[in-house]
C-alpha cells in the first residue's frame, strides 16, 4: 500500500520578510518618537516573520507581565495590514522577554502534563494571553496530552485532560 504524500504547506519567505521590514521600520519609528535605544533583529521562523528589540533597558516597552508588548505587537500587525492587505501572524519580541517566558511555560505545560497523568482529573490552569496558550497546548501535547482553550478573553485559559 502506497503512503499518502504528506501535506505541504508553501512559505512565502520573501512576503514574510517583506513582513519583517516593515514591521521592523514600524517599530524603529516608535522608538525614536519614544526616545528609546535598541536594535532591531529581523528573521522568519516557521510561518511567521520574528521582529526582536535588543540592546537596550527596555522594560517600559514590555509591562508589568508582558502587556504592552501584547499591544505593541498588535499595533505592528496592524501597520504591516495596513501596508501589506494581508493578515499578519507576526511575532514581536522585546529584550528576550518571549523567548524566556516560552522557557517558563513550557515547564508549566510539563508539570500539568505530570499531574494529570498522576491523578488522571482534568485541570484548569490560569488565564493566559494567546502566545502563552499556545506555548501551553504544546508543551501539553509533547507530553502526550490533550488540552483545549475555554473562557473568554482575557480570561481564557488551557484545560488540561487525561488520556482517554
């Protein structure tokens, strides 16, 4: 019996580049309005086009737990909209905060994943932002676990089940 090919998906790495510059020049504007330091690192990871501001004490452009980077990133996908007439999925990193909290959720994925398999009982974890979700789901699903998203925004959170 012959394998079913595998599904591709076709990356159009120049649009999501283009994507990045964009975004990128977008973000270089704010800083200078905002009178912030920082350098600006472009790059296409997977499907989506990763703008990152290094260099610089930049925790005013973070927030408290990563809100106004939430919002920073939605005004950016918002300007390569504008720019492009495309959707985009693009992913704003500031001072390595993402890449440290994707470290910090993947263990908390993985200790839910460890508890649900000890004690076989569904649980619910805390609201988190569609980026920490989806960091979440995954870790969970590497475990070997299913995991599903409920409530509404900004209440929305994971809920991890048991095998079965």
């Amino acid at each position: 019996m012959a394998e079913a090919p595998e599904e591709t998906v076709d990356i159009d790495v120049e649009a999501l580049e283009n994507e990045g510059d964009i975004a990128a020049d977008y973000i270089e504007g704010l800083l200078d309005i905002a009178d912030f330091d920082g350098d600006i690192d472009m790059d296409v990871e997977g499907d989506r086009a990763m703008v990152s501001v290094v260099g610089a004490t930049l925790d005013e452009l973070i927030g408290e737990k990563g809100e106004v980077l939430e919002a920073l990133q939605e005004l950016t996908r918002l300007a390569v909209h504008r720019a492009t007439g495309n959707r985009s999925r693009l992913m704003l990193d500031i001072g390595g905060f993402r890449d440290s909290r994707r470290k910090a959720l993947t263990k908390v994925g993985a200790e839910a994943a460890a508890e649900v398999k000890k004690t076989g009982e569904v649980k619910p974890l805390a609201p988190m932002t569609p980026f920490e979700r989806k960091v979440v789901h995954d870790a969970i699903a590497a475990a070997g676990l299913r995991s599903e998203s409920e409530g509404e925004e900004p209440n929305r959170y994971v809920v991890v089940h048991p095998v079965g």
